[in-house]
C-alpha cells in the first residue's frame, strides 16, 4: 500500500483509519501488506526495529532512504526518509501559513517513485504481487511502474476524496519524470495543468472508491469535480468497497479513553460517559437533554456551517451539542461564537483530539454528520458501535452504512439511524425533529441503540472484497504484458 497517512504514525482524517487497519484484516484473506508512507518526523521516531532497505542519492532534490519497521500495532512499515522533503514539524501537507507546501507535487512525487523502486527490490524474499495506491499522493505511482522496461506488478488505485486533485504547474513535467506523450485529456492533464489524482484514475489497472453509492455519485457532474467522464470511461474497473472500522480501536467494552466501558449489556454505564462529556465540554449536566456530537473537520464539505445555522431548533427543542474540530477560519469562529451564545448548550473544542473523540462518542446520544457529499465517512460507524445514533446527511457512504429510521424500519426495530435529504438547513431541522420525537420515546430509542450496536462494522466484509479484487487483478487477462 502506498499512502501518505497511516494510523497510528500519521493521521489527519479517515484514509489513515483505512490505511493502518486493512492490513490486519487481509491477513485472513492471505494477502500481506506492508505500507510505504513519507518518512515524517512523527513515522520516523515512531518505527520499531528500523532497517534500510535501499538509498537514493538524488530524489528530488536531495539523498533518500527506504527504512523497513513496523508500527507499535505491528504493521510493516517502509518509511521513506528523506530529510529535505519531509523533515518538518506539523500537518503533513500544510506549511506553518496553513497552506499546501509549494514543494507537495515533489514530496509525494518522491512516494511514488520509491514505490516504483521497492516493488523491484524483492527485500528478504518479499516479492510485490499489486501495489494499493491511496489518493493522489500515489496517484503517479502507476505511471512510474508503466514507464519501466521490467515486469511490474498492477496497480489499484483506491479514491477517498475526489475533491484532492493534486495539481501542480505543467512545467514541472519533465522535472516529474512524467513521459510528454501523457500530457493530454486522455492522460495526467486536466485543465492545463498536471492532476496526480487523474492520473492514477487513467494509469491503474482498478479503481476503487470507498463506498457503492460514493462510485455511483462520482460518475456524475454533480459529484465528479470535473473527473466524472474518466469515471465514466472506466466505470467497468471502478467498485465500491465500504470502509469498515478497527474494532480494537473503537471498541467501548475495552475503550481506555471513556470514563467507564461498556457494552449493549451494561449500557447503563454510557450515563457515566456522559457526565464526563458535559463536565468536560463545560456544558450544563442536564440528564435528559438530547446530547449531540459532531468530531470532523469544520470545512464546507462537512456541512457544519448548516450545523451552525441550525442550532437554535435544536437548542429549542432541548439539546446540546459538542462539537470537537478545526477547519477553516471561519466555522471555527462561527462555533466558539455559538458556545458563548448558548452557554452550557454549546461546548467546543477547537483543537484535533484522538482521546476526546472516544469520549464523546462514547457519551454523546447522537453524532451528526451534515456532510454536503461523503466518500464513506468513519464517525458514523463509530457511533453505531457505540451506541452514539447517527444523524446523517443521505449521501456516498452514510447512505450505504445507517438504517433509516422511517416507520418501516423503526416497526420493523431494524433503523439503526436518522438520515435526512435535502442536504440544507431545512432538512437538517427536519432531521432533528425526528430525532428529538424518537428520543422521547425510550422503548423506540432503545431499539435503535440495540440495532445500532448489533449492526457490524468491522473490516472483515470488505476486506474479503479487496482481497477477491487484487486476485482478480493479477489474473486479469486484459493486463498489457510488460517486458
Ligand atoms: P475525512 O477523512 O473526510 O476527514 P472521515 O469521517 O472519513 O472524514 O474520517 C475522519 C477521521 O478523523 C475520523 O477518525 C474522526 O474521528 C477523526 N477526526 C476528525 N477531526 C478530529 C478531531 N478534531 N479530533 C480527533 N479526531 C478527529
């Protein structure tokens, strides 16, 4: 796998969770990964029993090394270190002006490259039979593989986020090492400039996307940021493999970061979670308020602003909210305005918090996922474990993992969640109403709880389905025969 995050080394969002947990769950399918990510100062001090494995003099710039180890929960890692590209404290794509790092087409160039580069080296007897690329941080890896001479493993490329192109200026072709013939609108260029991402879409033998309803959506104008028509093109290659959680991670039986575990057994104990979360949240310990989290980036996408927008019918109708999460400038304050307008209904906390998260999973009623589009999202099946209701946006990957709870379904006690569409301010009210009417009634809640906390959300499904498509992919007849 080849990835610019992994769980627990590096982590900004949801391709981390996926990239640190699907090793462990191909092991059964006897697939065996190991992952390449940027040597960052957090992956590098973190590796255990580190070996290199080989060197670069020049790549891009400056000398590199490929350093094998593994993680503290045993993955094989291959870190690449390489000093003047990654050696730098913080976000691993943001500079200290909260912006792209002007060099990031050369810092993830240089990923693909090495992945190239190790798939040829048979390090201790260990031969690569596909490379998973992850985004468009991998998304040259598949040109590289193409333009050597020797036999090279396929490629499948998995989209977490179309709405990361990874542009960069034409110019920087030839110092990319990208062949002239490739700059068109069959190949990497997408609108004058160079697209990593479109380029793992064109060059890899499979695609993947995180959930079935997210590889249908990104066929269209509407979701496709521009990219629908490759998508459409090779739609025959494209699938939909819902992400799934790691359930040693996210577990509440076992969960050190809760005030007290629990199970849908001991469910009384989530009580306990929920003092914490409002002591912790400065809000006001109200038994019965319907206490809503939301633990995301604050970015458009995600919706929050519709979030903040809508407070008040939400206050009104009795609930809290605390929200964990940094994005852009404005939600934030829009949000630490909102807690100082409703104090003790209000909680936030502007900040990225692994621990906090669990416990407010762990103790919140329900988790709101607003999101505008969602390739799969993760906080969802987080809440469904742990009994946390999912009020979500009925989009990509929501939709394909809560059960709505229409009147059907809630009869029937399979509803597992509340999911609302139109995606604006209206349908989101119209959201919490049910909600808060559900709420009201604790036999009709405790059936949600109970079918939330039964429904699986562990990798196992879908790991089966990536191991049946790298099988599939090595065999696949239709594979140009490289040398
Ligand atoms: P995305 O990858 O688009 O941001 P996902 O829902 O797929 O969204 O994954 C987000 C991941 O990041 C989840 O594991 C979520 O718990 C975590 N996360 C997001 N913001 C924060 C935060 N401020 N503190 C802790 N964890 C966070």
């Amino acid at each position: 796998m080849v990835a610019s995050e992994c769980f627990p080394l590096v982590k900004t969002g949801g391709l981390a969770d996926v990239v640190g947990a699907l090793p462990a769950a191909l092991l059964p399918f006897d697939c065996h990964a190991r992952v390449m990510l940027p040597g960052y100062p957090s992956v590098s001090e973190q590796l255990r029993d580190p070996t290199v494995i080989g060197t670069f003099g020049d790549l891009f710039g400056g000398p590199a090394k490929m350093v094998a180890g593994r993680s503290e929960t045993d993955l094989e890692i291959i870190a690449l270190e390489a000093p003047h590209l990654y050696e730098r404290a913080g976000n691993p794509y943001l500079g200290p002006d909260g912006r792209d790092w002007p060099d990031n087409h050369l810092r993830f160039a240089a990923l693909c490259r090495a992945a190239e580069r190790f798939a040829a080296l048979v390090p201790d007897g260990w031969a690569v039979d596909v490379l998973h690329c992850h985004d468009w941080q991998a998304g040259l890896t598949p040109i590289y593989v193409r333009e050597e001479a020797r036999a090279a493993p396929p490629v499948v490329f998995t989209i977490h986020n179309i709405a990361f192109a990874g542009l960069c200026a034409a110019m920087e072709r030839e110092r990319l090492g990208l062949p002239a013939t490739g700059f068109s609108i069959q190949g990497y260029e997408y609108w004058g400039q160079i697209s990593f991402l479109k380029a793992g879409l064109v060059y890899s033998d499979r695609l993947t996307t995180v959930s079935p309803t997210y590889a249908k959506e990104l066929q269209t104008p509407a979701f496709g940021m521009g990219f629908e028509g490759v998508l459409r093109q090779r739609r025959a290659d494209l699938v939909g493999i819902l992400n799934g959680v790691d359930e040693t991670v996210w577990n509440p039986e076992i969960d050190q970061s809760t005030a007290a575990t629990y199970s849908v057994r001991s469910f009384g104990n989530k009580k306990v979670n929920r003092a914490a979360v409002q002591k912790h949240m400065r809000l006001d310990l109200d038994p019965d308020s319907l206490l809503v989290c939301a633990v995301s980036r604050l970015t458009h996408q995600k919706g929050l602003d519709l979030l903040a927008e809508t407070l008040p019918t939400l206050i009104n109708l009795g609930g809290q909210l605390a929200l964990l999460g940094t994005g852009t400038p404005e939600l934030e304050a829009m949000f630490m305005a909102a807690m100082k307008s409703y104090p003790g209904r209000v909680g936030v906390r502007i900040t990225y918090d692994e621990p906090l998260s669990h416990l407010l999973l762990a103790g919140s009623d329900a988790i709101l996922v607003p999101s505008r589009f969602e390739p799969c999202g993760l906080t969802q099946f987080y809440g469904l474990r742990y009994g946390t209701i999912p009020i979500v946006a009925r989009t990509g990957g929501l939709a394909d993992s809560v059960i709505d709870a229409n009147l059907a379904a809630v009869t029937a006690r399979v509803a597992t969640g509340i999911m609302f569409h139109p995606v604006d301010a209206d349908g989101l009210r119209e959201a919490y109403n049910r909600a808060a009417e559900l709420f009201s009634d604790p036999t009709a809640w405790r059936d949600l709880i109970g079918a939330a906390m039964n429904q699986s959300v562990g990798w196992s499904r879908s790991a089966s389905r990536y191991a049946a498509l790298y099988a599939d992919v090595i065999r696949d007849p239709r594979r140009p025969v490289r040398n």
